[in-house]
C-alpha cells in the first residue's frame, strides 16, 4: 500500500519545514529545501531527523 495523497499533503520536514516529495524509488520521502531522505518501512515513513540521509 503506497503513501496516501492526502498524508503526503501535510507531512513537512522536522528540521526546516518544507514540503516532502516520493522518491522516484519510493524508498522514501526527500525534502525539497534541506534534501533530507526520510525512510518508509512498511508503508509507514519515519520522520525522525535521526533516521534522515541527507543526499545532494
């Protein structure tokens, strides 16, 4: 089951606040201005800074 449109509509980034954007993989959700990568696992997304990859 795959991230809803709505949850997708609400969820921000922890650290700087902007919106989240699907990964092509949909691994995971990658913030548009701070470019963090927030891990799914179980078609749960894990908004932990701690857990967050930052990819250029």
């Amino acid at each position: 089951m795959a991230i809803s449109k709505d949850l997708l509509e609400i969820l921000v980034c922890p650290v700087c606040k902007a919106t989240v954007e699907m990964k092509a993989d949909q691994s995971g959700l990658r913030c548009v201005q701070c470019h963090r990568v927030y891990p799914i696992r179980d078609d749960i997304p894990v908004m932990l800074i701690d857990e967050a990859k930052i990819e250029e």
